[in-house]
C-alpha cells in the first residue's frame, strides 16, 4: 500500500486527488496545493496517454504534465524517490511543499477496505470506466485517511464523487468571479453644473473615487431628462475629461449608448494596446471592433497596415466534418459572423456596384489588397504581429494559456481586441469563470495599456433585444 494510504497526517494536511481533466486544464495544477499531498490515479495516466498526441491545448497539458512526471521521477529535487512511494514537490519559492504520489486502485490491500470498496463499485458503480476508477483511489484514500479532497472539473463526476462521502472541489486557480467581472465603468451620481463643467472643461473626480487606467466614471444627474455623461480619467493630469468627438462616428457607425461611446474611445486611441469587449448577443462588439479597424487602415491617418481577424474553431452544436479547399475556402464557413459585420460597415450591395473598382467596399478586395487577413488560430503560434490591428471573436472560448499565447503575438505598434460573451462558451471544459476572456480582464484591469468595456444593451433589432431578454 502507498505511504499516502498508510500515514495518518495531521488534521490540517490535505490529500489532494487529482481528475484527469484538471491536469489538461493546467499543466501546472500539481503544484497549486501549498504543502499538501497530491494524488495522480494510474487511470489519470492512461487518459493523459490518449491524449499526449493531439496538436491541440489539451495535448500540450497532456506531454508536459507526462513530462514533468517523469522529471519528478529520475530526478527529484530533494532525495531520490519513486512515484508510488512519493516524491517531493516544490513551490515556486523553491520551498519544500508536499509530496506527489501516483497511485493504483490494486494498492489497496486491506481486508475489510477491499471490502467495502468493491461493495460499493460492484453494486453502484460496476463499470471499470476511468472514471470509476479514478472514484476508486479517492475513497478508498478517503476511508482510510478522512482527509481526502477530490478535485475535478467534470461537474458528473463531482456528483457521483460527493455521493460516496468525499469532499469534492472545482479546481479554482485562474478562475475568476463572473458576476463581480470588472465592468470598465463606474456610476457616479453628480449635479447637472458638474457635468456642464466637463464640457466646458474638466473636472476633478470626486473626493474617494478611485478609478483604474482607462476606466470611466459616468456621471449620472439627478435631472432625469439629462443624459449620463461618460468621462475619462487621464492620470497623467488626474481629470476626468469628456468622450472624445471622434468616438461619434466611425465608418458610418454611430454609438447607441454610453457604453458603445466607451468602447470606441478606446478603440481609436493608439495608447491603449489591448482592449477586451464583453456583451450578450446584438450589442455590437464585434461591429464597433471592425469599424475601428477599418478606420485606423483605411482611413487618412491610418495607425495599421491590415486588420486580422481571427476566431476559436469551435462549432455550436454537431461539427458539419470535413469541409473542402484551401485554407480560405475552409475559414469562410467559420469566419461568416465577421463577413455578415463588413458587409454592413462596407454598405453592402449597393455600394459596391457604386464603386466596383474601390477595394474598400468588399471584404473580398480587402483581402486581395492585404488589408485584410483571416486566421485560424491554431496557426498563430510563433507568429510576430507587428502594425496591425488584430480582432479576436468569441474569445470567451479561449483558455487562459491559450489567450496568453495569442497577446504575446503582438508586435510594435499593433492593437489587439478580444470580444466576447462569457455566458455563451461552446468549449466543454470552460465556464464563465474560467474561460480566457474573463482571466484576461481581471488580470489585466489596472495596466495603463488595457482598457475593458461591458456592454449591457442589445441594439441588433428590437426581436434581439427581446430574445436577450426572454429566452
């Protein structure tokens, strides 16, 4: 029996029983538990093995936690060791923590602990899945110990986990509170001769208010017939100063509300690198994103070279399979949403036969002139982006390393948008909390070079409007 199943540790040390899908969450989850125990399953190894071929995010995870394991294994840190009896794990620190155990269910040589294991999995739990045997370890961990906590992403398995009297967990690290998410704005009540102030010049924030770089405060009136007044705060002079008139217009788009006015302030200020947009469905994040863009390329001053824009290759529902052609023929399908927003920033058909010899009335012509560019983004690794002003749609579908990976593409002088909804995620192994968009907010809220924006109003039509709302 493994060391870990023998000891009684003290009541405040911890086993912690790891799932397969927290390893392929993050490669670096073994080393997020302090100076408790971890336990790997052998079945954990099988599916990491299932794994560890893929091209994608999961298969990274997969071979560096394979690989880890192994260095842990030939060279542990401290004094020499084997999995099974335990190894020594480090914090970042370089401090001696707790010690990592992997595991088989065939460890468990107690009489009456066999017994009461395969009662439970030969009468309930019959099926020798990973899962089940995954289950196993845990409580037979757990009845021994009384001190087991099971960590899982797969909310099932969480169920079933809690059912047999374990402790159960999500794996927390990286997530982020999505009904607290950094809104890129704040409400601040003030008198109508304070928001004439603004315009005529610029105001002092309020004596206790704090903002972050590139935050706004929107001054609300106590006068229900005036408007609010969104201000930004420059830190440098330490004012708050109204939306600039660029934002009014931008390639025949105009903001509907206070928070669209925002967010193309933000878009068209050169000084800000890299901006996240947040909304439900119709409230114009991906349009304002692309109007910017087509004004800092096409425009007389253009800030850019092209426009990239780039989406997750995740379908809703049932994938269609293989689709034919080129790279571009196989990206149109996917990239339709962005082509559907150029079309209307571009005036459409009528338009374009107004102007057949200008590029900048067709999505076509833009990428035929390069000045605009589609990529998928399992190509983007290793790429270096420089002048260009890059759209990230849906990135709500994105992991934290992932959108990472993506940012550190930019090169001199390029802008980066991601846009998303974190309520509408079609990767099965995010959630509102831990998908890259959110992370990126909230880690990135406070940097002079990031600004954010929640947009709250559907303004795609009136039936948008109200399926948001109802359905």
């Amino acid at each position: 029996m493994s060391p870990a199943a023998k000891s009684r540790r003290p009541s405040d040390k911890k086993t912690f029983v790891l799932d397969t899908n927290v390893l392929l969450h993050s490669a670096a989850s073994i080393e997020s538990f302090a100076d408790n125990d971890v336990v790997i399953p052998m079945a954990v190894i099988e599916e990491l093995d299932k794994f560890k071929k893929n091209s994608d995010e999961l298969g990274r995870n997969a071979r560096q936690v394979i690989r880890h394991l192994d260095a842990l294994r030939v060279a542990p840190p401290y004094r020499p060791g084997r999995l099974h009896d335990g190894v020594e794990l480090t914090a970042i620190s370089g401090a001696a923590t707790g010690k990592l155990f992997v595991i088989s269910a065939g460890d468990i040589d107690s009489e009456e602990l066999s017994e009461r294991v395969n009662g439970v999995f030969n009468s309930d739990l019959g099926s020798n899945s990973p899962d089940n045997r995954i289950l196993r370890v845990a409580c037979a961990l757990n009845w021994m110990d009384k001190n087991v906590v099971f960590i899982s992403k797969d909310i099932n398995l969480r169920l079933k986990a809690d059912a047999l009297g374990l402790q159960v967990m999500d794996y927390e690290r990286g997530k982020v509170d999505s009904d607290a998410l950094y809104s890129g704005f704040t409400e601040v009540p003030a008198k109508s001769s304070d928001i004439e102030k603004l315009y005529r010049d610029a105001l002092k924030p309020p004596r206790g208010l704090e903002l972050f770089p590139n935050e706004f405060a929107v001054l609300t009136p106590s006068d229900a017939t005036k408007r609010p007044a969104p201000a930004r705060l420059i830190l440098n002079h330490k004012t708050l100063t109204p939306i600039s008139a660029r934002a009014e217009r931008v390639w025949n788009v105009s903001p509907r509300n206070p928070e669209q006015r925002m967010a193309l302030e933000l878009l068209l200020d050169p000084d800000v690198r890299l901006i996240t947009l947040v909304g439900g469905a119709g409230t114009g994040k991906t349009l304002l994103a692309l109007a910017a863009g087509l004004q800092q390329v096409l425009g007389s001053d253009a800030l850019y070279d092209r426009i990239l824009v780039s989406r997750p290759i995740i379908p809703l529902g049932n994938d269609i399979g293989f689709l034919p052609g080129d790279k571009g023929a196989k990206l149109a399908s996917w990239m339709q949403p962005i082509f559907d927003n150029l079309d209307f920033l571009l005036g459409g058909d009528t338009e374009r036969s107004k102007n057949r010899s200008s590029s900048r009335y067709s999505p076509e012509g833009l990428i035929n002139a390069h000045k605009l560019e589609l990529e998928a983004l399992t190509y983007i690794r290793g790429r270096s982006i420089p002048r260009q002003f890059v759209v990230v749609d849906e990135a709500q579908n994105l992991t934290p390393h992932e959108v990472k990976t993506i940012i550190s593409r930019c090169g001199e002088d390029t802008k980066m948008v991601l846009t998303g909804d974190p309520h509408q995620i079609d990767n099965p192994y995010l959630d509102a909390a831990s998908n890259g968009l959110s992370f990126t907010v909230e880690r990135m809220k406070g940097q002079r070079l990031f600004g954010h924006v929640t947009l709250a109003h559907s303004e795609r039509s009136e039936l948008s409007a109200l399926a948001a709302k109802l359905l």
